[in-house]
C-alpha cells in the first residue's frame, strides 16, 4: 500500500477533550477510526476511548497481514466495542452508560470498507468534489430528509447536536455499513467529528483537503475550523488519508516525504498512532487526581476491552 495520512484533535473551547482518534496499519491493511463521545452524558471521553483503543488492538490481532473480511470486521468489532462500553458502565455502577459517535474506515486490496453511528463523518473526495458522504444519525438530519429544514436553518437548530445512534447507552446502535468501494490513485478519505464539519461545511472541507498533503491540509482546516466557531468551537478531530496506489514517482521532482510505503513491512508488523491513555481527561489537574487514581483508571478501561478483545 501507498498512501499519505496526518491526524490531529484539538480540545477547542471546551474543559475537557472527549474525542479519540487513531489509525493503524500493517503491510496490507489500513484502519481508521474516531470517535466523539457525547458530552451531554457522564464519561463520554470514557466511551470514545474504549471504542478507538478497543477497535485498534483487535485490528493489531487480526490484519497480519490483513483481515480476512474487513465488512465483519466493522459489523463485529464495533457491536463488541458497544459491549465492552457498557460493561464498563456496569462495572462502575454509572448511573447511565457512557455513549459516544464513531466512524471508522478499512482500506485493503484497493477497495474502502467503513461503517458509522451517530453524526462524525468520513468523506470521499475524489477529483474536486464530494464523492461520498455518511449519512447523520441525527434528528436534524431527520428532519432535512423530510423536507422540514433546509442546510441554512439547520446549521443554528436547537436539535443539531441530537443523535439517535450510537455506542454505548441503553440501545443497541443502528450503525449504518457501506458497500466495499474501489480506491483511486489520489482519493482522499476524510473522517472528522462534527467540530469540524459544523463550521467548515461541505465545501470547506472539499476545498481544505483536496490539494495539498494532509500534512498540510489537516492543522489548516482545524485552524480555520475553531476561528468558524469561536468561542462556542467544540473539540475539532480530523484525520485524512491520500490514497497514493499507482503514483508514477520517477521523475516527480515533488515532495514525496511524507508519501508511506508498508511494501517491506514484516508480515506482523503494525504501525499505529492513538491518543495516549493518559490524556483521558485533559483537565485531570483540575480534579486532583492522583497517580494512584490515573492508573486504576487505566487499568478499569483495560479490564473493559480486555474482556470483549479475546
């Protein structure tokens, strides 16, 4: 596989960081995932995180070097990750599980798998427009489809953030699966939570990601994205891949630094990039929680996805 990839989460104008994001990649195999927990229920960064952290080792298990079907993966991982979420929740005796979005994408063999639950995005951006789009589990989204709200108004709708899917929570989550979709040369797989498509729009983020190298193009959307939103701006988490598959180097005098090849990678190898465990909560020195409290923190999460990863 070739390919360019760049993630970034930033905290916004809120206390705490609830969105997780990861990416994880073996010779033949490429996952990404985000989730958005949902700051209107208790723990919601807890429910992001065991979605992206159990997600990503069961991928580190199984992609040696790649999945045997990427669409059961999606279907029986993320129902799992649902589990172990409210297991957690269970564990703890919360008085209501924690619940957050998630979207999250497989590229194997040229072709794109993803699946996704509640209103965080992938987009496919293929020659300069919007190829595809996920479609919101919203309630405004609903509404738009009925004929109720057109973009305008619903971008300032008091229901914007409602979602009706998702992990976690007291219902199983509709989660909404896509066909396996061919990749070409110079594809970009987008995915982002809503902090990010909210102020941007569609054509912000078609005109964002679509020239330059994520490198480039992810901190400049997040930029522009919280100067949008101003002192309302949620957590903003964006990662962009570039399907490079087919690229011609010889000859190019560009830049192809930051262009990943896993074609020497070890059959077992895995490179993965996730939030560490420890930023859980970013406003931990608020709370005054000890060492002590951090690590029986992690190992309670651990214990959680340990159960649903075997």
């Amino acid at each position: 596989m070739k390919f360019t990839i760049f993630q970034e989460s930033r905290i916004g104008k809120r206390k705490t960081n609830q969105d997780r994001i990861a990416h994880c990649y073996s010779r033949d195999s490429l996952m990404m995932v985000l989730a958005d927990g949902m700051g209107g229920h208790l723990h919601g960064e807890i429910a992001s995180h065991i979605t992206v952290q159990y997600l990503t080792r069961v991928f580190q298990r199984e992609a040696q070097p790649k999945l045997s079907d990427p669409a059961m993966f999606l279907s029986r991982e993320l129902s799992l990750a649902h589990h172990a979420i409210i297991d957690y929740a269970l564990g703890k005796s919360l008085r209501e599980a924690p619940r957050t979005t998630v979207v999250a994408c497989i590229v194997q063999d040229g072709h794109a798998w993803w699946a996704h639950a509640g209103d965080s995005r992938l987009y496919l951006l293929r020659h300069g427009r919007i190829h595809i789009q996920t479609h919101d589990h919203s309630r405004v989204q609903l509404m738009m489809d009925q004929g109720l709200l057109d973009v305008r108004s619903a971008a300032t709708h008091p229901n914007r953030n409602r979602v009706y899917s998702c992990l976690g929570g007291t219902h199983l989550p509709q989660i909404e699966f896509s066909r396996r979709t061919p990749l070409q040369t110079g594809d970009v797989l987008a995915l982002c939570t809503d902090g990010v498509w909210g102020p941007m729009g569609n054509e912000g983020i078609l005109h964002g990601l679509s020239k330059e190298s994520p490198m480039i193009s992810v901190p400049r959307v997040l930029t522009q994205a919280e100067a949008a939103a101003g002192a309302s701006c949620d957590n903003l988490s964006l990662i962009a891949m570039v399907w490079r598959e087919g690229d011609d180097d010889e000859g190019d005098e560009s830049d192809t630094s930051d262009i990943i090849s896993t074609q020497t990678m070890a059959l077992s190898d895995f490179t993965t990039r996730i939030d560490s465990i420890r930023n859980l909560r970013p406003s931990a020195a608020e709370m005054l929680l000890s060492e002590d409290e951090i690590e029986r923190a992690i190992q309670e999460i651990n214990a959680a996805i340990q159960k649903f990863s075997k």
